[in-house]
C-alpha cells in the first residue's frame, strides 16, 4: 500500500539534519530559562504520573474549537471573544510544559517537535490578531484570522499526534516488562558474581534487568530500560538525592529509587518496574509482582 503522502512528509521531516541548529538554540534555551528541578519536575508532570503537556493543551485547543462553533451562529460574539482569549491566556503555560518535554528528547524527535512548536507559534499569532480585531470592532476579519488560527493549530496538533502516538513520546517505555515475564520467581544469577557497590545488567530471558548487591548485601533489582526513552539504566551513576538510593539515567538523567523504582527526578514520570528478590542456595532469584 502507497504511504499516506503526509507521512511521507513527517518521515523526511525526522531525518532533516538541517532542523539541528535550530532545535538546538531551542532546547538551549529552555534549558537556561527553566533551571529550577522542582520546576522542571511540575512542568513534566512527574507529580500527576503522566506528562503534564497534553492535558493542558486540551484548554486552548477547546477554547479555539468553542470559539469557531460560536463563530457561526447569530449573537455569540462576546463569548466568542472570551474564548479566544481564554485559549491564548492558557496557550503560554501550555507551550512551557511542551518545551520542557521537548528539551529531554532525541534528535528524530525534536526535530518533528520544533516543526510542531513552529505551527503552535503561528496559530498564537493569527488568535492574537484575531482577538485585537474583534475587539477593535472588526469581527469579520476577526473570525477569519481565527478560522486560519484554528487550521493551523490542528496541523500543529497533528503533527503533536505523530510525536506522542509514532514516535512515542512521553509514553511509559518499560510498560512491557511485567507482560513479558512469567508470573512467579525465577533464577537470575549467582549471589557470589555480583559486585558489591556496582551496578550490572543482566538478562531474565531477553529482559534486562539492574542489578545492585549493596554493601549490606542486600540485592536490589529493576527493569534496566528506562521508562522515559528507554536508555540503559545500568550504565548510569548512582546518586544520594534527597536521602534516597537512587540510579541516573545516563541519556536524560531521569532518577529513580533503586529500593521502590519510584521517580525522583524527571524527565521520567512513570517508575521502574521494581523486582522482589531473595538468595536461595547462593542463587539469586527475582519475583516482579503483577507479572504473567
């Protein structure tokens, strides 16, 4: 089957090196204005489980929506009004999370996000022009530039779509894990083989695994593919953040308990898969509840 010309388009779109620069100066600049942790935390939506980005574009992208409806019919032009400048009061927090977010992804994927950010910019322009219009008693022109605001806030929204549902951005990436091992406890690897203090891959059949014997000799276990992009946890450093044990992601440098596998730090929102484990005859076996 012929690929849907617009994906054609999206597919060229991801390995357009010359987007580097620009997807660059963005994400550098992002990170320069948005420093604070606590912040960038919220603003990733650590504290909800899930990132904040696509709920609260669901405001202005209603708001806009709302204000075509109203557009059409006889006597609506004050609420219409209210609305479009609902939808661009709420555009910028918006637009902040979304550049967080944009800030911690690959390069196939910031380049489709800044041609997404590009669109999202232009729509903000054409409401701004709307909304001066109509209250500048021109509503005529005024509903016009928010008929084109509004096209070009779907394709930017698209466009978003393809980011979140193709290119799997901010979905959970160690979602699979509990789905791909069998319920109960299983071998792993001789207790005598693990070095104390040192964090090591190992395979439960074709899953990876973190595995951590402490220097109580406790043994500490998560899945080793990071929920945010899947980088490989087991080649990232240990950190004490906050009195908590935790493991940095050596691609993102999302933080997660080593004991619960919980987020401490994002751009991570979703936690590590966390295996119960015991010595049995000097073998070490996991257990991963909710497994099977």
């Amino acid at each position: 089957m012929k690929t849907f010309a617009p994906l054609g388009f999206i597919d060229r779109l991801e390995n357009a090196g010359g987007l580097d620069p620009l997807a660059g100066a963005v994400r550098d600049a992002v990170n320069k204005i948005v420093k604070p942790q606590w912040l960038r935390d919220v603003l990733h939506g650590v504290p909800l489980g899930h990132p904040l980005h696509p709920l609260m574009v669901q405001v202005p992208l209603g708001a806009w929506t709302s204000a075509a409806v109203l557009d059409a019919l006889p006597g609506t032009g004050k609420a219409s009004t209210a609305l479009v400048a609902l939808g661009l009061v709420t555009a910028g927090p918006s637009a902040l999370a979304g550049y967080v977010d944009f800030s911690e992804l690959h390069e196939q994927q910031q380049r489709v996000a800044v041609i997404h950010s590009s669109a999202n910019l232009v729509a903000v322009g054409l409401y701004t022009g709307s909304l001066l219009q109509r209250l500048t008693g021109s509503p005529g022109r005024g509903k016009a530039l928010g008929l084109l605001g509004l096209t070009v806030v779907m394709a930017g929204g698209w466009l978003g779509g393809h980011l979140a549902f193709r290119q799997a951005v901010g979905a959970n990436h160690a979602e699979d894990v509990p789905h791909r091992i069998p319920a109960g406890w299983h071998s792993l690897a001789p207790f005598s083989e693990l070095t104390t203090g040192k964090m090591e891959r190992r395979l439960l059949g074709t899953v990876p695994l973190l595995v951590l014997r402490t220097q109580a000799n406790e043994i500490l276990v998560l899945a080793d593919t990071c929920s945010h992009l899947s980088g490989p946890l087991s080649e990232g450093k240990q950190q004490t953040i906050s009195g908590e044990q935790c493991v940095v992601c050596p691609w993102h440098e999302s933080a997660f308990s080593l004991r619960s596998g919980e987020v401490v730090h994002g751009p991570a929102t979703s936690p590590q898969p966390k295996f119960l484990t015991r010595v049995v005859d000097g073998q070490v076996e996991v257990c991963l509840p909710g497994a099977g």
